[in-house]
C-alpha cells in the first residue's frame, strides 16, 4: 500500500495513514464478482440445471437416483471438491 506524507512534517512518511489504490479496488471487485458467481454456479446452476437434464424436474428423484446419481451440492463429491478449491484460491490470493 502506498503511503501519504504528513503536512506537519514534510518529507516524512505518516504511516498512520494509507491509501487504497486504483489496482486494489479492482482486487476487491473482482474477488466479490468472482465469489458470487461461484457460489451461483455451485449452489444453484450446476445442481438445477443437472437434475432437469436427468429427472426433468429441479430436485432429484429419490426413485431412480440409485440409477442416475444426483446433483445436490451435498451428495456430488466433485462440486464440493471444485468449491473448496475456488474458496482456497480466493483465500490465498487475497492475502
């Protein structure tokens, strides 16, 4: 972070006081943009969209899931495995 200089005391540097540049901004939106969308995409989308295309309805049919699987969030190891991944990219790289 870039730091600003103290009127009271010219040519030293006022560490009590920071500045949020243009580039950190950006940081910041795009780590927000890019958790919600995960959080769409494996919540809601990936889960809706899965079970429409096996059962024609949103949610799985306990009948014919022993056949077919389902695409809950909580009963697909794979989407678990790709949201912990996108939540330990976000962690790491906001720090």
């Amino acid at each position: 972070m870039s730091t600003v200089y103290s009127e009271h005391s010219k040519g030293q540097v006022d560490s009590s006081r920071t500045v949020i540049t243009t580039q950190q901004k950006l940081k910041y939106m795009m780590h927000i943009w890019i958790l919600v969308v995960v959080h769409i995409f494996c919540f809601w989308f990936i889960p809706i969209q899965g079970n429409i295309k096996l059962y024609g309805t949103a949610e799985c049919n306990l009948d014919q899931e022993q056949f077919y699987g389902c695409k809950n969030f909580k009963r697909n190891e794979l989407l678990q495995y790709f949201y912990v991944i996108m939540c330990m990219y976000l962690m790491l790289s906001s720090l």
